[in-house]
C-alpha cells in the first residue's frame, strides 16, 4: 500500500485541506464554524475523483485536531470515512497513524469498531499495525494510571492483540517498557505493581504461538526498569520470553548491565530469565554471558552448583 498521507502532502487538495483546517476558528452564534470555512469544508470533503480522496487522507490525519475543533461536523463527514465498508477506510487509518495525538475518549468510541477491527485485517501493513498496537497499549495504560475513561475493555484489547497475532507486540512490550522507564528509581515498584504489570497480564495475548523472539528484547527491557519490584515482574513476564536468535545477542547483554537491584532482589529469577532469553544457543555464542553469571554468583555462590548455571556457563564467550 502506498503512503496515502505522503501522496496528500504533496497535492494541492492535501495543502488546501491543510489551509483550511489552520483557518477553523468558531462562528457566531454558537456555530462550530464560519458558513464560509464549513461550506468549503463540505465541498473539500465530496470532492470526486483523486482531489477528493486526497482531501480525505489530510483530514482525517488530523481527526483528533478536527475533533476539538468542530465535532459535529467531523463526527458527520470525517468519521465515516474509518469505517471499513467506506473504500476511504485502508487510505485514512494508513494517514491517520502519523498523528501525535490519538484524542479523545469521544472520539476514540466513534471509530472504536473499526479500530479493533483493523488488527484483524490482512491488509493492514505492519507498519501501521505496529504505531496502532503502541495506541492500544497507551490507551490502556491511561484509564489504568490517569482513568481517562477511553471506552474500551482488557478482554477487547487482548482480543485486538491475539487478531493480529506477532505483528503487534513488539510496539504493545516497547510502550510498557516506555511507560516504565519514566519513572524515578523509588517510584519504578509502584510503576509496576500499579499500572504497568496490571496493564501487561490483562491485554498480553495467552496463547504459546504468539510468543516470538521478535519480542524478548522487549520484554527484557521491561523488567530491567522494575527495580525493587524484579522479581514479581519476573515471575509474570519470563514465560512469554523465547530464546532470542545467538546472532542478535542484545537481551542478553541488556541484562548484563542492568542495574544491580535486579540481581539483589532475587538471583533466582536472573539466572531463569537469563535461561529463558539464551534458550539452547551453541556453546562460546552469547556476549555478555559471562558478565551476568558472574553477578548472579556475586548475590548467591550457591547457585553455581545448579545444572541450569553449568549450562549457561558453556554457552559464554568467556574463556
């Protein structure tokens, strides 16, 4: 699919839409608009043929802008367009990614159907799949953390997830590590325990099929910023990890450097989460091993003698 929102950038219908929606102030009377500014808004919006379907994609770009501005008229002629039977649906949701605002809970329950749908849909290019599994999960996380009352259930966002299987969860595990890593080291166990890990157990497809490695990093990167809080957040997160491809090698050394309150807290769960990510990797393959080994043992001599720990060991690239 080519980039509609691109394609309208560089039209003349696209820099009109443009012009016209800086342009949008309040009209008399209470009216959301000038008659002037609506009437050419109208004839923008209907426009036949490619000037029109242009139009269309800058619109509906900025739903959100135009949605504080003027709703009624946008939830009458911009809205619409979102709705798959609309032929405008694959080009507007392809244009509407590019916003820095995903907007209102009003807004999103207007086009809520067609949002949860498009994870569904073949033809969604994983590009978009993945800037919308990253709205899912902010979404999510602000009724969790701020109650911003956005109309939407953990089981229809799981449901989102599990339709578009793989492709969405790489963006849904870098938001939450995102959501985490804001906040300052003595707020990072609440962080989990009140937003992040009640977020992650209730959208985060259960199926075995849908963990990849694709996401290991990810999801490492979570449970580097828990703190305090490592090893509950371990307990939950190290059975959706898979073992990350030998030659990529960047979970495991992330967790080679992670801050020591990991390996404090509980050199158990390091030594199965570092299990987890290397998996059955070939023997002097995984950089950064060695390190991580080496601090488990700093926190828990005992550990040396397990059978996991003398596997690992034959995996480091240490000598």
């Amino acid at each position: 699919m080519r980039d509609a929102l691109t394609d309208a950038l560089n039209a003349p219908a696209g820099r009109l839409a443009e012009v016209l929606i800086k342009k949008m102030t309040k009209g008399e009377n209470g009216q959301e608009m000038p008659n002037a500014i609506g009437q050419r808004l109208d004839t923008l919006a209907s426009a036949p043929g490619r000037f029109g379907e242009l139009a269309r994609v800058r619109f509906a770009a900025e739903v959100s802008v135009l949605f504080e501005r003027a709703p009624i008229w946008t939830a009458e002629r911009i809205v619409p367009l979102f709705d798959w039977k609309s032929p405008d649906a694959p080009n507007v949701w392809n244009a509407r990614k590019y916003s820095n605002y995903i907007g209102s809970p009003r807004l999103f329950e207007l086009t809520k159907t067609s949002f949860l749908e498009l994870f569904g849909r073949p033809e969604i290019a994983e590009d978009d799949l993945r800037v919308y599994g990253e709205w899912l999960a902010a979404i999510v996380i602000a009724n969790r953390s701020e109650n911003a009352g956005y109309p939407i259930t953990s089981t229809e966002a799981r449901s989102a997830l599990r339709a578009a299987g793989a492709r969405a969860l790489s963006s849904v595990g870098h938001r939450l590590a995102v959501e985490m890593e804001s906040a300052k080291p003595e707020e990072k166990a609440a962080k989990w325990r009140d937003v992040v890990g009640p977020v992650f157990q209730s959208i985060w497809p259960l199926d075995a099929d849908l963990q990849s490695p694709d996401v290991t990093f990810k999801l490492v990167q979570i449970l580097r910023e828990t703190g305090e809080a490592f090893p509950e957040a371990a307990e939950v997160i190290t059975p959706f990890i898979r073992p990350e491809d030998p030659r990529r090698q960047t979970a495991a050394y992330s967790i080679s450097e992670a801050d020591d309150v990991l390996y404090a807290s509980s050199p158990e769960r390091m030594l199965d989460l570092v299990a987890a990510v290397v998996g059955d990797a070939p023997p002097r393959s995984i950089y950064g091993l060695d390190k991580a080994l080496h601090r488990i043992l700093r926190h828990a001599p005992q550990l040396a003698a397990a059978r996991k720990f003398q596997r690992l060991v034959s995996m480091s690239t240490a000598p």
